[in-house]
C-alpha cells in the first residue's frame, strides 16, 4: 500500500492502513482449488465475501507464496509470519476469526523475504512440501 487508508473491514471495524507491504494467509482447499482462490484474490470484488476483499481493492499485488502440501499450513505460515522481527498486525483476527490465531494479515516497512520465511518453517520443522514464489508477472503469462 503507498499511501495512508482508512478501510471498513466488513464486522471487523474501520481502520487506518499505512503504507507498507501486507502479507495474507490463506488456504485453497475449498472448490475449485488453488486457481479458484487465486482467481478470486487476484481480481477486485464486487462483492466482499473474506476480510480480504474488503482491503484489495487499495493494493496492488506483489507476488504470492504457495505449496502444494496436502496438510493445511495457513496457521503454521501466519506463526511464522506474526514471529518476524517487523511484523505488526494491523487490525487483529483480520482473516482469523474461525481460528485462535490473533491474524492472518500482517504489515511489514520491508518485504519479507522468501529465503527467512523458509529458515523459519525449517527452525520450526513445519517445511514439507516447500515453498515457491510467484510473481504477478508469472501468473499473468499463466
């Protein structure tokens, strides 16, 4: 996000975002898999149906990490997420409220890297099937 924004988070509440990176934790094992829930984060909504949408709109997307691990990691990768030296949380259960987790959207001054993100995974032994990195160039030639 460049600029300052203040953003109604469907329940949640109306919050000033600052400019910064924002990383989200999802999972994609509903219909239609990972293409469907790509398909749909990655275009703007008309209408909001996860916590994301409400905020997408106001970003523009980056890249994406993903595995193909057939166990659920999402919680495991906002842990991890949350952990890192910068993170802040910037509206709390954001993308969490049916789960204990505090969030799965975080802020970040820097992008986190790749290379830290999978240090921490392997520190933790939570790094399976691995991790890759997709650019939106990438999923845009796809």
């Amino acid at each position: 996000m460049k600029h300052a924004k203040t953003i109604r988070v469907g329940k949640l509440t109306e919050t000033k975002f600052s400019p910064g990176f924002y990383a989200y934790v999802g999972s994609a094992f509903g219909p239609g898999g990972l293409h469907a829930r790509l398909r749909h984060h990655l275009s703007i909504s008309e209408r909001c149906h996860w916590h994301l949408d409400y905020i997408r709109p106001e970003m523009e997307f980056l890249c994406l990490w993903m595995t193909e691990d057939k166990e659920p990691r999402e919680h495991d990768w906002a842990s991890v997420l949350q952990d890192l030296p910068t993170a802040e949380i910037p509206v709390k259960d954001l993308g969490a409220t049916d789960c204990q987790c505090q969030a799965h959207f975080f802020r970040f001054d820097q992008l986190p890297t790749l290379c830290e993100f999978r240090k921490q995974l392997r520190l933790r032994g939570i790094l399976n099937a691995g991790v890759d990195e997709v650019s939106r160039y990438q999923l845009q030639v796809a």
